[in-house]
C-alpha cells in the first residue's frame, strides 16, 4: 500500500518537507494568508566557514539557519 507520504521527492529533505506542509495545510483548510506566514521563513542566516584539510587544501562549508516563525516568542536552540 502505497501512503500519501510516500509519494513526496525524498530526495530532498526540504522539499518534502514543504510537501507534507502543503498537505497538512490542505487537511485542516488552513486559511490562505495564515498559509502564506507560515510558509515564508522569518529569517535565514548563511554562515561560510574556511576550513584547512590535513592534506593542506582549503575548502569552505556553507552552513544555515533558518527560523520559520517566531510568533510564540524568541526561538531557542540551534
């Protein structure tokens, strides 16, 4: 048997993530301008990090934040 959550692109972890979001939000007839805050992230924050492999080449990373809603106050962790 084949679920509705089978269906979405697993291979991206965001995708599928904003797929099952779009379900969820069909399910429970979410009103469309709550959708729309919801959906759009709050902030993004990208971080690039210079990092010296042993082997002497250098190589930078790409790492990110995102805070998707911060209506029920400050966010905390990380």
């Amino acid at each position: 048997m084949v679920t509705n959550i089978q269906k979405y692109n697993e291979h991206s972890l965001f995708e599928s993530m904003m797929a099952r979001f779009d379900h969820a939000a069909e399910l429970l007839n979410l009103d469309p301008n709550l959708y729309k805050i919801l959906r759009t992230p709050s902030r993004e924050i990208a971080v690039n990090m210079p990092i010296l492999r042993v082997s002497g080449d250098m190589e930078t990373f790409v790492g990110y934040r995102v805070q998707h809603n911060v209506a029920r106050g400050t966010m905390q962790g990380g």
